[in-house]
C-alpha cells in the first residue's frame, strides 16, 4: 500500500526538467517538473507516483489515461477539445482519458499530486 494523504510528509522528487522534457509545451512563464515513479515503470502498463510543477502554464496531450489527486497547490485544467476549465485545489481529483490536450494552468507558486497512470495497450491483429 502507498498512501497519499494531505498531511503527510512531503517525499523529495526527482528533477523532470521543463514541459517539453515530459512531451508538452510551455504556453506561459517557466514552469519546471518533478516526480517520483513508486508503482511501476515509464514502461509498465500501470504506473503512480507523485508529480510537481510550478507556477505557468503548459499544453500536453495525455498518452495514457490518468487518475489524480491534488496534493498541494492551486491550478486550472482546460479541456482543449470540450473548452471546459476546472479549478481544482488541495484533496480535488479529476480522470483524463488518453489523448485529451489539456491546458495546465498553476495558478500557485507550485502544485503536487499523486496520480495512477494506464497506458492503453494496442488492440490484438
């Protein structure tokens, strides 16, 4: 079991560098990232772990179906396909399904969450 609660100690992640080094793309500022990978592999069908950005605002489009909670921090996430934004806030949760671009705006200093990520596996010939 890896527990995620709001009052826990706060691990210390890795350095993911910039947007662009995780395959999205700054859009405002000069936001940096960071995780930490503690269930599986990049590789592995099933992954989760912690992740952090800091404030600006950056376009991704999902390669993987994701569950997630925020941590820490306060960001809007804008559906570019539905156009609609969420406000989320410390303990709010939210699902992305594989290939969803979404708009990530860190409205705070920084945010954390923890996630769950399925990578969809091709369909049989």
């Amino acid at each position: 079991m890896i527990p995620f609660k709001l009052d826990m100690d706060r691990v210390q992640l890795d350095d993911w560098g910039t947007p662009e080094d995780i395959g999205a793309h700054t859009v405002e500022g000069t936001p940096l990232v960071s995780g930490k990978i503690l269930f599986g592999t990049l590789s592995s069908p099933v992954s989760g772990g912690l992740y952090a950005a800091t404030h600006g605002r950056y376009r991704v489009t999902y390669p993987f179906d994701e569950h997630a909670t925020l941590l820490d921090g306060q960001l809007a996430l804008t559906d570019e396909g539905t156009g609609q934004t969420v406000i989320y806030g410390p303990g709010d949760s939210w699902i992305i399904a594989t290939g969803t671009t979404v708009i990530w705006d860190i409205r705070s200093d920084s945010i954390r969450k923890s996630y769950l990520a399925v990578t969809p596996t091709s369909a049989p010939a």
